[in-house]
C-alpha cells in the first residue's frame, strides 16, 4: 500500500508537474495566441489598409489611365498639329525663297529701269539739244523765208513797175507805130513830108517821151 501510495504521490506530482507544464504551455499559447490575434488584427488592419490603398491606387490608376489615353489623344493631336506646322514652315520657306527670287527678280528689274531711265535721260538730253538746235535752225529758216519774202516782194514790186513800164512802152510803141503810119499816110498824100527816118525817129522819140512825162505826172497825181 505504501509503494501504491508512493507510486500514486509521484503520478501525482507527476501530473502535478505535468499540469503546471501544461498551465505554462496554455499560457504561452494563449500569449503567443494573443500575440498572433493582436499580429492578426494589426494584419488585419494593414490588409484593409492595403485594400484602401489598392482601391485608392486603382482609382489612381484609373484617372491615370484615362489622364494617359487624354494625354495620348493631345500627343497625336499635337502631333498632327506638329506635322501641319512643319508643312506650313516648309511652305512658308518655299514662298520664303520664291518671295526672294522674286526681291532679286525685281531689283534686277529696277537696275534695268534704272540703266534705261538714265539711257532715256541723256537720249531726251540728245533730242532736246537737237529740239534746240532745230528750233535754232527753224528761226534761221524762218528769218531767211522772211527776207527771202521780203525780197520777194521787192522783186515782184519791180518786176510790176518793169510790167507797168513794159505795157507803157508796148502802148507808146502802138501809139508811135500810129503815129509813123499816120505820117506815112500824109506823106503819101502830100508829097511833101519829110519821111527821113531819123526825123521820124527824133519825132517819135519826142512824142513817147512827152507823152510818158505826161502819163507817169498823172499817176503820181
């Protein structure tokens, strides 16, 4: 019975020792469980926190997503726009260059006109000294047309007095042949009148003379 009881006090402490190894063990496992609950619910709290994050990161994402697709859609626009600008700088250099051509085209063209205009100047010059000198030419002409005229009339005034003094002598020459035949007739009917010729002559040359003296008296009266 003694040995029972003795086997029975060491299973009893036994079981004692094993209890309290027991009561040690569920207290560390309760700690460590407390432990894990309170690592779990600071998971817990972390994985929702994550999860906010994500849900906050997605939207994130979202808005860049949709940032991007709106950034993308500016970029081809600008792009395009680039694409337009570049066309409208080479148009602008191609008008550019012809616009230079075109500066160079007509400062030739004004070089040209300018060289004319000078050569037309000392031409007009040309011409305005040979304007000159035929106008000097002309007055010359006209000066000589005018004593030429003047000498004309001159002439022509002579030659009406010859005219006038021909016509005289023509009727004084008439009137002498008249008066030769009248004495031819009278010496024919008288016999006696003296047909000399110099007496005719001398008589004739006194009858036009006195009748001339006579005539031109008249018409200076």
């Amino acid at each position: 019975e003694s040995e029972n009881l003795s086997d029975a006090e060491e299973r009893c402490e036994g079981l004692i020792k094993s209890k309290i190894q027991l009561e040690a063990k569920l207290k560390e496992t309760t700690e460590r469980l407390e432990d894990e609950e309170e690592i779990n619910a600071e998971l817990t709290a972390k994985k929702r926190k994550l999860e906010d994050e994500c849900s906050e990161l997605k939207k994130d994402i979202d808005d860049l997503e949709l940032t991007l697709a709106k950034v993308e859609k500016e970029k081809h626009a600008t792009e395009n726009k680039v694409r337009e600008l570049e066309a409208e700088v080479e148009a602008e250099q191609r008008r550019g260059a012809d616009a230079v051509k075109g500066v160079r085209k007509y400062e030739r063209r004004v070089k040209e006109l300018t060289y004319q205009t000078e050569e037309d100047k000392k031409n007009v010059a040309r011409l305005q000294d040979l304007v000159d000198k035929l106008q000097l030419k002309v007055k010359a002409y006209k000066r000589q047309a005018e004593e030429a005229e003047e000498q004309a009339n001159v002439h022509l005034s002579k030659c009406r007095k010859v005219q006038n003094e021909l016509e005289e002598a023509e009727e004084r020459a008439d009137i002498a042949e008249s008066q030769v035949n009248k004495l031819r007739a009278k010496s024919r009917d008288a016999g006696k009148v003296n047909t000399h010729p110099t007496f005719i002559f001398a008589y004739i040359y006194t009858y036009t003379y006195t009748h001339r003296h006579t005539h031109t008296h008249s018409q200076t009266q």
